[in-house]
C-alpha cells in the first residue's frame, strides 16, 4: 500500500512548478547576486528582485521591505531580538502568548534571562484564541513589542490579527506575527491588518527548504531592526549573506502559485478536512477537537483520543505520517505546550493526533487513513484496562 501524507504543517513537498523555476539556477544561470559587475550578477539579482515581488505581492507589501533569510525561525530571532536591540528605551517589554512557536517563546525568554528585556507571557481561552482585553490590560508604557502567532502550527488556530494590530497601534507599540503556516492558506494583508513585522517559510507553502523572510514595515511607523548576522551587509543590512538565488526563486515561484490557486485550494482542503472529522467524531466516543473549529486553518484537524496513547496510534498507523504536535518538537518527551495552554491534563495531551492536509491530498487518501486510524483506536481501547471499565459502565463521551 502506498503510504499516505498528511503532516503538511511539518513540511510541504516541493510543487512540480516551482523546482521547474529553480532548475537553471544551479547550472547556467549560477551568479552571485551580489555581484554587479557583470552580467551573471546581474542575472542573478534581477531573479532575485522578482522573487521579492511575488512574494511582497503575496502578502500586500513593497517589496522592498522583504528581507529574505533562512527560514521562519531566523525571521523570528531577527524580529524578536533585532527590535529590542534596536530600541533606545531603557525598559523594554515583550507581550507574547503561551501558544507561540518556540522560536519566539524562546527568543523572548533568552532576552528575559539576559536581562533585555521582562516578558509577559499571555494565556489562551479553552478554544485556543487570546483575550483581546487581557492584551490590551498588558500592555504597558515600556512595551515595545507584542507577538502573536496568525495560524498556530499545531492546532491550526487563527488569532483575529486584524484586531491585534489596530489595538498595538493604537497603543504605539510594534507588531510582529509569525505567519509561517498561514501565508498561502489565507488571506494575508500586512496594511490592512496593521502588521509590523511579519515571519514566513517557503516550505511550508510548496516552496524549498532553507529560505524565508521577514516583512519589515518602512512607513507608518517604520521598524528599525538590530542586525543578528554581520558580514557583508546584504539585505539591506539587516542580513548578511550570499543568497541562494535557486532558493529565493523557487520561494517566489511558491508565493505566485499560492496567490493565484489559494481560494480553491482552501475550499477543497475544508471539504476533506471536514470530511475526517465528521467521520472520527461519528465513529467514535471520548474524542476532543483541539481548538476553535470557526477559526482554523481549512486543512488542519487536532483530536485528542481518550484512552488512546498518541504514538501508539501513530506507531499502528506506519503507513501514514500524521504526528502528535510540533516538528520543531517531535524529539521532546513532554506533551504538547500547545495542549496545555488549552487546559488539557497529560492523558489527553498524549493522546492528541495532528492531521495536516495539503494541496496534493486526495479523497481517496483521506478515507484510507480513516480506514487505518478506526482500525488502530479499536485495538489499542480493545487493550486499555481503564477504557474497558469505562466500556462495561455504559460510560459515553
């Protein structure tokens, strides 16, 4: 049997048309960017000036304000640090969420522990979305930055980041949202939104591994950003390095793709998305979905199987790759942070299955790995001495 994906939060698969983009810009057209003396160069920078557009294009930016780097987690650490760095204030306070990606979380707690910066942390409401008021009460006169996450990478849970940003604005102070998994799956508008500074990842949306960006905001206010890498001043001078050109072309390519097919692309990802979900929560009892269902990412699903231990599951279900949280986190033993923040105690955390489908996800595949995931939960609640119990009292959901 042909195995199955379905971890596309992890990872997406590099879309036929962008390794197209790339292929000559490993052999004929090879130049350095940088180099503007000839026309190999020259070459090489107009491709990657293109890439900028698309990408800016994406998003509702100039392009000059697209910063590339290695990935979103880079693209944190610059805006993270690079702001408090570059701010003359003498007190300096981070607002952030429970929920973050650990390359915010942690890039604010080693400010905090290196005495940059004070950080405060925010809770999220059992459905995974802040509290606007608690924001607002936050924020202080020394907050100089909020970071909030638009699409969290595990539970797929869409903060209302319009509202964040007219709120950090209205209060003077810097916004910055880690957009990894939602640029290219929704609607993203860094104006009308009123964001600062913005995270994203080509591999996440089709693209290649080892390029991002970071939007950097020019006007109205304009972010002044301390540079983390020094070298030869490139981008701007906010990121040293040589480019790699085939990288940044195929990272544009991804972003047209996106720009061009997300609408569809959203609407039949929700139908399959949908599609699983009313048959796990029709098949089986003590299942928990694992925040809002209004206001998720359309091909994400996050369910917690009581009395099924998560990677039992995943282990029975070889042939398809789901995961139980984070990528970046996959190798830790504890449960999920993202779980906890939502109130579930370790039981159920443990119990939690990530289905990330993606542009190349079948109906076929989808009722496949139903197939495999009802076959799994009955064997392992079959062998689960509490579930038995449960079973023989008559105890349901």
């Amino acid at each position: 049997m042909a195995r199955i994906y379905l971890d596309y939060h992890a990872t997406t698969p590099c879309d036929a048309r962008v390794v197209e983009a790339m292929m000559p810009y490993f052999t004929q057209q090879f130049g350095n960017a940088a180099s503007r003396t000839h026309s190999f160069g020259k070459d090489a920078a107009r491709a990657c000036e293109t890439a900028r557009e698309q990408i800016a294009g994406l998003i509702h930016a100039d392009p000059s304000e697209i910063v590339f780097t290695s990935g979103a987690t880079e693209s944190d650490n610059l805006a993270v640090k690079g702001l408090v760095a570059a701010s003359p204030a003498k007190s300096k306070h981070i607002v952030t969420v429970a929920t973050e990606h650990p390359a915010v979380l942690d890039a604010c707690r080693a400010l905090e522990r290196d005495g940059r910066a004070r950080v405060t942390i925010l809770p999220v409401k059992p459905d995974g979305l802040i509290d606007l008021d608690a924001l607002r009460g936050a924020m202080a006169d020394d907050t100089v930055l909020v970071s909030v996450m638009f699409a969290n990478n595990e539970i797929g849970v869409l903060q209302p980041i319009a509202e964040i940003g007219r709120l950090c604005h209205e209060k003077g102070v810097i916004f910055h949202t880690d957009a990894a998994q939602a640029v290219g799956k929704v609607p993203v508008d860094v104006r009308a939104m009123d964001i600062d500074l913005l995270s994203l990842t080509a591999h996440k949306l089709y693209g290649p591994k080892g390029i991002g960006a970071l939007y950097v905001r020019k006007r109205h206010p304009r972010v002044r950003l301390a540079p983390q890498m020094d070298g030869g001043g490139h981008e701007s001078g906010l990121r040293s390095g040589t480019l790699p050109v085939p990288l940044v072309v195929g990272f544009g390519k991804a972003c047209e793709i996106a720009g061009l097919e997300m609408a569809d692309e959203s609407k039949r990802l929700l139908a399959l998305r949908e599609r699983l979900r009313e048959r796990i929560f029709g098949e089986f009892d003590h299942v928990r979905l694992n925040g809002s269902l209004e206001h998720r990412l359309p091909g994400n699903l996050n369910v917690s199987f009581g009395y099924v231990e998560g990677e039992s599951l995943i282990l029975g279900m070889a042939d398809v790759a789901v995961s139980s949280g984070s990528a970046c986190t996959s190798a830790k033993l504890e449960p999920s942070h993202v779980l906890h923040a939502l109130g579930l105690d370790e039981p159920l955390a443990r119990s939690s299955i990530r289905f990330g489908l993606g542009r190349f996800t079948t109906e076929a595949e989808v009722d496949e790995a139903f197939r495999l995931l009802k076959r799994e939960v009955i064997r392992l609640r079959e062998i689960s001495p509490l579930y038995g119990s449960l079973a023989r009292a008559g105890v349901k959901r």
